[in-house]
C-alpha cells in the first residue's frame, strides 16, 4: 500500500479513508489536515461515493494533534501565537466539512481516540467502535483546555458528562461512549473493519439523492427553533416528494417489490 499519510479505497458506492501515521498514532499534523480538507473536498464533487469511513491505521484511531509540532513552533518571534491561531482554525475547518460533506461519514475507531482524536470522532455522523477503544479530551493534564474538541463534543452527548471528560481528562471506555451517544455501535476488535463497512454499505444502499438532502435538513433544523424546523423540513419532504425516484419508491412499496431506482 502506498506511504501516502492519508490513503483512500474505493469499494463500489463506500470510499475508506486510512488515516496512515501509525507511529504517531495518527496524530493530525498539519500535512494530514491538509490531506484530510483536500479528500473531503473531492468527495464532494464525487457523485458515485454515497458513504464515507473514516478509519486509523495501527493500534489507534487518532491521538490528536501532533504536540511536536505545535512545540516547535513556539521557536517563532511571536512564540507561536498566529501558528496556533492557524492551526485551531484549519482544524475547525477540517471537521465542519465532515457534516458539510452530500455523503455520510462513520468514523471505524481503535485503541484510542484522545483531544481532536475525540473530535474527529464526534464530527462524523455515525461511529463504530472495537471493544476496549478509549475516548478523551485530554488536554486538561497538561495545562491545554480541550476548547475545539469540546464544540462536537458537547454536540454529541449531555453537557454535563462533556464538561466532566473535559475537567478531569479521563477516558471513557467504548460501553460508556455508546451509553452517552457518542458512538452507535460497540463490536469485537476483530469485526471492526467489517461493521463499519457493512454500516455504510447499508447508507450506500438507499437512494442517494435522498440521503444527500436529509443529511443537510439534519444539521440544518438542529440549530432551529422548533416550529421554524418544522417549516423547514415540511419543505425538505415536499422536495423530495417530486423526485422520479421517491415515487418509484412509494410506488414499489405499494406494490411489494423492490425500487427500480436510477441512482444519483
């Protein structure tokens, strides 16, 4: 397999991204951010992938961001201020084009998934996670509050159990993470890989026109008040009404058969 620090498998209608820097962890530095904001941005454009998995190479899923990096960059005349203003900033972006992307994202995660690890985590929109798998926001144990983390996490689960990761700096085991909503499922190690594909390929399976509209209404009417997101969605639905393929759909419910549907 190639080297590259962000590999990519296409298996028919799922795209597998590898994040590929196992000696360290996976740790995001900024050329795999780089590489991770350049894929998402062609999976965009790319009509035939209609889900995503986002998976670690080797024993973690990712250990946040690269702390020798961020180190060295405190060599600067400024200590590092606009590196690290940089830095928080491309990240953001990074994980807001997980939600912005047409297809589903579900995150395979291993071993650990620590500070932006954690947020990686918490962007996607669906997660698996092997037995055993460690989630933290870490930052706290060596004077750096997990602030960036915190936006997706306290997104995904109560705000008190988020405030708790984010003071004390413990890990939550996967049981727990699936108890508080961070992750769907909890499998074997062994049947890792194998859930998480067999989870998009199902996503991949349904008409993808539908999915890329429902997924943005998703995050859309989240921020909405609640009869603002009922017009909202009210209009969504109608839209989707008038698509040839729903009324094959509907058609093919009522006839007990299966949508001969065209694919977009």
């Amino acid at each position: 397999m190639s080297e590259s620090i962000l590999l990519r498998e296409d298996h028919g209608a799922v795209a597998r991204l590898v994040l590929n820097r196992p000696k360290a962890l996976n740790a995001l530095s900024d050329d795999l951010l780089a590489a991770l904001r350049e894929e998402f941005a062609r999976l965009a454009e790319d009509r035939r992938i209609r889900a995503v998995v986002l998976a670690g190479a080797g024993k973690a899923f990712c250990a946040g961001h690269d702390l020798k990096e961020m180190q060295a960059a405190r060599a600067a005349e400024d200590g590092g201020a606009a590196y690290f203003l940089d830095l928080f900033t491309r990240c953001g972006d990074v994980m807001q084009a997980i939600p912005a992307l047409p297809q589903p994202v579900i995150a395979e995660v291993q071993g650990i998934a620590t500070a932006a690890g954690c947020q990686l985590v918490a962007s996607c929109d669906m997660a698996v996670a092997a037995e055993g798998t460690r989630f933290g926001v870490n930052g706290v144990n060596i004077g750096l509050f997990c602030s960036t983390p915190m936006v997706a996490l306290s997104r995904n689960i109560g705000r008190k159990f988020a405030f708790e990761m984010l003071t004390t700096g413990e890990f939550i085991e996967a049981g727990r993470a699936r108890e508080l909503g961070l992750v769907n499922r909890v499998v074997a190690a062994e049947a890792l890989s194998e859930a998480a594909m067999a989870l998009a390929q199902t996503v991949a399976g349904k008409l993808g026109r539908a999915v890329r509209i429902g997924k943005r209404a998703f995050y859309a009417q989240a921020e909405m008040g609640l009869a603002e997101a009922y017009r909202f969605t009210g209009q969504v639905m109608a839209e989707n009404m008038m698509y040839e393929e729903t009324a094959e759909g509907v058609q093919a419910f009522i006839e007990k058969r299966a949508p001969d549907w065209r694919q977009a």
